[in-house]
C-alpha cells in the first residue's frame, strides 16, 4: 500500500501545474461515487471500440446504431460517416481541446457520457467521469487496472484506457474496429487531421511499439478473465489477438 501511494505521488508530481489542478478539481468524492455506480452496469454485454484509422472507410459504420459504441478523441465527426451516435466517449490527451478546428462543442450532443482524463479541463457540458492513469513504467506490478476509482494503466494511447473502462462497466465481449496502428500503410485519421494531430502523429510512430504491447499485455488479462476481444480492422498491424470479418458479427 506504502508503495503504491508513492507511485501515485511521484505520478501526480510529474504532471505539469494545469494537470495537477485540474486533477484537484476533478477527482472528487462525487466522481468516485459515479464511477462507482456503474461498476458491471453492463454486465455480460457486448461493445464496440472505435478508433480513427483510414481503414474504417471500408466498414458500414451504420451498422453500429444500435450497439454500444466508444469513441474517442474527435471521433464525434464519425457521424459524417454514417455513426450517428456514440454510447461513450473517451479523451486522454490533454491538447485535444486546444486544436484549432477541433468543433468540440459537437462532443455534447454525439455521447451520452465522457470519460475524461483528470488532469483536463472540460467545459463542455456532457455527463463526464474523471479518470486518473499511471504510466505502466511506474506500476510494474500490474499490467491492467479492473478498478477505475484507481489510476489506469497507461501505454500510450486512449485505447488502452477505453479498454479498462469497458472491463470495469461489465463488458464482455469488445470489438475493436479502426484501431490499426500501421504508420506506414495506413497512417492517419478517417477525418481531416488538424495541425496539433499531425505533429503528434509523429510522437505515435516512436510510442507504436509500447502501444501494441500494451493491447498484447490487455488481451491476455482479458482472456484470463472471461471476457473476448477482437479485432475487427481490414487493415492494421494488430495481431495479439483474434481476427474476424466485421460482416461476421452481424450475421451472428
């Protein structure tokens, strides 16, 4: 217990002073509650990871209506691709907000709810949950995190977050679909990228390799615990896990 609030500490002092307030402010006894009362609100159901890969140009995005979805980052503009609506919504970089040409203000109307990391500051008004995360560097004695009153593991991506969040709410079975993390083949977004999101493309390509294991080391815990992951992107450089057709699902 002694160490991990250490590593909690030495984590909150890492963050830069915006971070550290914003993490003051959001953490609270109130958001503990809410983040607890959806612990297994899900439970046994199946959901839908949505990244921002070309590759979901390929997919009939319609399909998804209906079905708990999660998208992340600007991925409220999937709806000019046919995702009228998104369950979740989850958001982990803190100058996503900054991005000129970012229309965030669409994010209230597209989710339900938003899981937000702490350390940002949120205007927006849409049912949020704050989380706190860990770089996996500082946590080596656990490769996944199945509380989200606790800080998740990081490996460099919302994906991994989105993840943790949807074991925690009961899930299980997750697809995950436009999650490619090919930056040569396929590099990009699905929409027009803004400035902020090319130069930190850049940083992905260096991070890439810690990505990939962090979707091997959370697929094994998963399947350690009864709950199927998928991938369902044409393309990609994902193979920790199973492969299948997305027309496959829905003929199920």
């Amino acid at each position: 217990m002694k160490n991990n609030k250490l590593q909690e500490r030495l984590n909150f002092l890492l963050c830069n002073q915006d971070e550290r307030k914003n993490k003051l402010i959001n953490l609270t006894i109130d958001n503990k509650r809410k983040i607890q009362s959806l612990k297994n609100k899900y439970a046994k159901e199946t959901c839908f990871i949505i990244g921002s890969s070309p590759s979901l140009n390929l997919l009939d995005l319609t399909k998804l209506n209906n079905k708990y979805t999660f998208t992340l980052n600007r991925g409220y503009l999937l709806k000019e691709k046919g995702l009228l609506h998104s369950t979740f919504h989850a958001i982990s970089d803190i100058n996503i907000f900054n991005d000129k040409n970012s229309k965030k203000e669409l994010l209230k109307n597209y989710s339900d709810k938003l899981f937000c990391y702490a350390g940002i500051k949120n205007n927006i008004t849409i049912d949020t949950i704050y989380f706190d995360y860990i770089q996996s560097e500082l946590k080596k004695d656990i490769c996944f995190q199945d509380d989200l009153t606790k800080p998740l593991i990081a490996y460099q991506s919302v994906v991994h977050f989105i993840i943790q969040i949807a074991y925690y709410l009961g899930f299980n079975k997750i697809y995950l679909l436009g999650i490619d993390l090919d930056f040569k083949e396929n590099k990009g977004h699905i929409y027009n990228e803004t400035q902020g999101e090319k130069e930190r493309e850049n940083i992905s390509i260096i991070n890439a390799p810690k990505m990939l294991k962090g979707l091997e080391l959370c697929t094994k815990w998963l399947n350690k615990n009864n709950v199927e992951i998928f991938n369902v992107s044409p393309c990609g450089v994902v193979d920790c896990m199973p492969k299948i057709n997305y027309k496959e699902i829905f003929n199920e």
